[in-house]
C-alpha cells in the first residue's frame, strides 16, 4: 500500500490480557507517571464508553488478513462514544506495518456518515475540522471502503481507562473493560447492542502505546507484575468468537426473515 500523507507518526503497541485485581494495582503504579485522561475523571473506574463500528468487505477481507498475519494491514470503522446526534463521528482507518501502528482520523457530522458510506467525498461543511490531516483522512478512508466494497460488519464496545503523559501524547496506557462485539450491519451508531459476547470475559485489556523510545519504566512495570505480550484484537477476536460465518450478508438476511416470521425458521 502507498504511503499516506498527513498521516500521524508511528507507535508501538504492546497488548496484555490482566485480571481486575492486577489491573488496579498498575493504575496506582501507573498513577505516578501518567495523568488520567480528562474523559475518564470522576466516572466509575475512570472509564469512559467507547463504541467502534467496524466495515469489512463480504468475505471479510481484512478480518482474514488479520488472521493470516498479514505484515502490512489496516482496519475501517466508525467511532463514536454516545447517542447524542450532534455528536460527531469519527472515521478511522488504523494500519499495521511491520511492528508499527499508523492510524487517520476524521471527524463527521453525523448527518453526513451514509453519504461517506456511499463512497462520496465529504463536503467540508460536514467535517469537524477543515485541516489537511481531516481532509486527507477522509478521502483515504474513501478510497479504502471502494477497494475492498466493506460495509459494516460488527459493533464493538468496551468501557476505556486512560493515562496519558502531561506534557506530550508520545506516551498513553489504556485499559479497556467489558468487551462486547455483536453483528451490525447498519450504520445506526446507537450505544445499545442488541446481543453481543463477552469477547475476553472479566478479564482487562491493557494496552501499552507510545512513540519513540520504549519509556524505561515500562520495562520496570511488565518485570514488578510478570506481563506476557499477547494478540488481543477486540474486532477480530469477537468474530471469531461469534463464528466469522454468521457476518455474511446472507445469514444475517436470513436471521432478520426468521425473526419477523418464526415460521421461516423451519426452513434455515
């Protein structure tokens, strides 16, 4: 793939599967390194709902390629964090390179998402900010969704804990709660999933990112509580665990047929 202009500089992830009980015992460590992101101050656990929408192609194009282990991939979803309509939406396209992650980002006026579905150019009056990184991101995103023709494929949503550096963003620690992934193929954008899973169960997602240098007390914090790195991709881990299956068009069109007229379900 071409590289991108005005897109953000690299980071690095580092992903861990922790227990609530460890989880509590980095924020008191992480406490005096970081600040708590001002999203998170004064909610229960310092958290934040964050909800993804995430687009694939029919035969889930990119959900293989994450399952394949392609070098080089990237993902396409709509965030947004309530109901509220004048809430903007943003459209994120997040790559992997090698062992770099390069993310864009738009925000939208939310009367204006089906038309980017579409495959149209935004007009400007409906982006969040007319500088060249939004506009190059929407453009891009654009592009993307006609290359492999995705539309949405799944709702993922997950209560998110935040530390960030005070003076700069090359440092951030997340922890995210309460993963859910569930079938979704419109672009409703509602906090409400209709059924979903527990994709990691009670267990907590830290996400360690930052740019540049590896910080040195990242290296003192995974020895002190024993971390072991692992894959913990909220999007592609949830269709697993649903059945990767049960995300083509055909079945889902099926399961709306039965559910208006149960006695279709003799015939599925």
């Amino acid at each position: 793939m071409a590289q991108d202009h005005h897109i953000q500089a690299q980071r690095f992830e580092l992903k861990y599967i922790i227990s609530e009980e460890t989880a509590l015992r980095v924020r008191d460590f992480i406490g005096s390194h970081l600040e708590l992101d001002d999203y998170g101050a004064g909610r229960p656990h310092n958290s934040y709902p964050v909800h993804s929408l995430y687009l694939d192609s029919e035969r889930m194009r990119l959900y293989w390629e994450t399952i394949n282990g392609n070098k080089n991939r990237y993902k396409l979803r709509l965030r947004f964090y309530h109901d509220d309509p004048e809430a903007p939406v943003f459209f994120e396209i997040k790559r992997r390179e090698n062992d770099a992650i390069l993310k864009q980002r738009a925000g939208v006026r939310r009367e204006a998402v089906d038309w980017v579905l579409r495959g149209h150019l935004t007009p400007v009056g409906y982006l969040i900010s007319n500088d060249a990184k939004t506009i190059a991101a929407v453009q891009r995103f654009s592009e993307l969704l006609k290359q492999v023709d995705a539309v949405p494929k799944a709702h993922v949503s997950y209560l998110r804990e935040a530390w960030v550096h005070p003076d700069s963003n090359s440092v951030r620690v997340t922890m995210d709660r309460e993963v859910r992934c569930g079938i979704e193929t419109s672009a409703r954008l509602v906090a409400e999933m209709d059924k979903s899973v527990m994709v990691f169960g009670k267990s907590v997602v830290l996400e360690v990112k930052f740019t540049g240098r590896f910080p040195k007390w990242f290296g003192e914090m995974t020895r002190v509580f024993g971390f072991k790195q692992c894959s913990a991709a909220k999007y592609v881990d949830g269709v697993t665990l649903l059945d990767d299956r049960q995300f083509n068009s055909n079945v889902v069109r099926r399961r709306k047929m039965a559910a208006l007229d149960p006695a279709i379900q003799a015939y599925l």
